[in-house]
C-alpha cells in the first residue's frame, strides 16, 4: 500500500508541476499579449481618425442646398397638358357626335359572293363603275 501511495503522491506532483509550468508559460508570455493588444488598439484609433478626418472633408465639400420652386419649373408643363387635355375632349365630343358608319353585315356579303359565282360577268353598269386602266392600243 506504501508503493501505492507513493505512485499516486509522485502522479499527483508530476500533474502540479505541469501545471505550474504552464501557468509560469503563460505569464511569461503575458506581456507579448498585452503589447500586441496595445498595437491592435493604437491601429483602431488611428482608422477611427482617418474615418472623422474623410468624414469631415466630405461634409465640408457639399454643396449648400439651393430652394428651387417646382411650381413655377413645372407651369409650361401644366399649361400643355390642360391645352392638350382640352383638344382631347373636343375630339371625344365631335366622335360622339358622328354617327357609326354602316358595317357589312353576314347578309350582304353572302349575297355579293353569291352574285359573283352565279354572274361572273359583270354588267355594263359594274364595268361602268369601274375606273378606267387608260390602256392604248395602238396599231
């Protein structure tokens, strides 16, 4: 059982002295940690300035606004617009007015495509109507 203590007593200081080690790893190390975040920090305020110095460029170089009246940019286009909107009406009225022409109707169209199969030939009258092809003949 001595030997048994013995091994677990040397187990248990060979995991503390590992630890400890670390440990001393680990705050030796601290001060690289702590320069290194000082830089990261020294960097981020640098970009913080160059930010507010563009920004306060940019501000400074913008145009100061200038009022402009649309009412008074936009009254030729409402004057064209009413004048058109006028002549418009004219129209629609003077259509309303105007009776529909006559359309063709089923009616008629049968009967005229009736009339040419059984008459091939037309009449003087039809012939008549037609205008004249103003051929010469000449011998």
């Amino acid at each position: 059982m001595n030997s048994e203590t013995n091994g677990a007593l040397k187990n248990e200081t060979s995991k503390t002295l590992e630890t400890s080690n670390k440990t001393l790893h680990e705050i030796k190390n601290l001060p690289k940690q702590l320069s290194a975040n000082e830089k990261v920090e020294e960097q981020l305020k640098a970009v913080q300035s160059a930010v507010e110095n563009v920004s306060e460029r940019l501000n400074s170089a913008r145009d100061p606004v200038v009022q402009i009246d649309l009412h008074e940019q936009l009254q030729p286009l409402q004057e064209k617009m009413e004048a058109m909107s006028s002549a418009m009406k004219t129209m629609r009225d003077k259509r309303a007015q105007t009776p529909p022409t006559p359309g063709r109707n089923l009616e008629r169209e049968l009967a005229e495509a009736h009339k040419k199969l059984t008459n091939p030939k037309p009449s003087y009258a039809e012939a008549a109507a037609k205008s004249p092809t103003h051929n010469r003949i000449t011998l």
